[in-house]
C-alpha cells in the first residue's frame, strides 16, 4: 500500500513564521486555495479513504482531498501536531536566533521536551500509533491519505532515514507531501519506507516503483528509541 502524508495548508501562524504546536488555528484564505489545489491534483482513482488529525487545519485540508476523491474522511487523535508547551506562538525565526542550541534540540534531539510540552520520541511514537492503525484498518487498499502537520513529519522522516542519509533541511511546506511505500511481515508486523520526501501530491501518487532498494522499518520500532533498518 502507498501512504501519502499531507501537511496541512496555511494559517495565520504560518503566514507569520510562528510555532503552532496543538493550538487549534484554522486555515487563512490562502491556505483554504492551497487545500483546494492540493486536493484538485490529486488523481482520482484507487484512494481508500483520507484520514487526518482533528485539529482544524488538518481537517479542513481533508475534507477538500475526501470530497475531491469521494472517499471517507476519518479523523484519528493521535495524528495530531506535536505539543510545544511554552514554545507555542514564538516567532521560529527569532527563536532560532536567540536560543539556538535549544531550537538544534527540539528538532534534533528526539528526548528533548520543552517546558510543558512533549519530547520528539513521545510525539513521533503516538504519531506511530495512529498510523499503525490506518493500516490495519485499510490493509488491503492501495492508496491512502493521511493528512497532518510539519512537526511530526519531520519527526517521523528523520527516524526513517537510513545512518549516512542527510536529514531534512526545515520542515515539509504547507500542502506538501511524503511518500511511504508499506508492507507486512509474515508474524503480521506493519513495515514502512520513506520514499520522497517534501514532494507535490501529486508525484505522491501512483504506481511508480523503486529503481533502487527502499530502506523498510518496522512501525513498532518507531515508539521505540532504537530504529532497525533493513
């Protein structure tokens, strides 16, 4: 089965560079014509269903993709934005500026938390968790989207990298997407591969296949702290 990964369209917070986390922004005008865009792209055909985080931004963004490609729009807790505590609403760009090596842990040191907020790990495992369950639920489909938000994205692109691979340079854009190509074991056990990364829906799509091997983890490894890839 193909995942897609959507990031929400804009918000006023986007627009302005600042930290969202779980507050619960709507999109702005433009981020309601990125939605209708992105949904317009995307090929009708072999989509299962649109799942995304309940939070606004998330759902508004489903709700164009579900009634574009006329499947189910289901909404899972658990896929929501990683919780930023005390950081919420900061300008990321001066944050970046005047706390620099507390801006290098939040995006690279899976254990950081900020005060009051979750640590990248716990963001990345419940993130896992729920997308463990859109593919039990859709295990025979082809094609699925999943929307939600930059923060766990990242999180989860990171962790998918094989050792030597470059990490991601800034957060997947508003409307832009990741590839996940999966499979399942024969004990029964879900396994996923990165495949493109901070792409066009569209590309997203598809049934092109892998020129070269795919480095797959097993989702359960990926609530752990120590990620195997084979």
């Amino acid at each position: 089965m193909r995942v897609v990964l959507l990031r929400h369209a804009e918000t006023d917070r986007n627009a302005a560079d600042r930290f969202q986390g779980q507050a619960d922004i709507p999109l702005n005008d433009e981020g309601v014509r990125q939605a209708q865009r992105a949904a317009r792209s995307l090929p009708p055909g072999d989509w299962a269903a649109v799942y995304s985080s309940p939070m606004a931004r998330a759902a508004q963004t489903a709700a164009y993709a579900a009634g574009r490609l006329d499947v189910p729009h289901h909404r899972i807790d658990d896929l929501r934005e990683r919780h930023l505590g005390s950081f919420d609403g900061l300008p990321r760009a001066e944050f970046g500026r005047t706390r620099p090596a507390t801006m290098r842990q939040l995006v690279g040191d899976p254990d950081y938390a900020p005060p009051g907020g979750e640590s990248g790990h716990d963001a990345r495992a419940r993130f896992c968790a729920a997308l463990h369950e859109v593919l039990a639920a859709e295990r025979t489909a082809e094609q699925v989207l999943v929307v939600a938000h930059g923060g766990v994205l990242n999180l989860l692109a990171r962790a998918l990298l094989a050792a030597g691979d470059e990490p991601p340079r800034g957060m997947v854009g508003t409307c832009r997407a990741l590839r996940l190509d999966t499979e399942w074991t024969a004990q029964g056990r879900a396994r996923i591969a990165l495949r493109r990364w901070n792409a066009d829906p569209r590309e997203c799509a598809g049934t092109d296949r892998p020129s070269t091997p795919v480095t797959f983890v097993d989702l359960d490894d990926l609530t752990a702290k120590e990620v195997t890839h084979t």
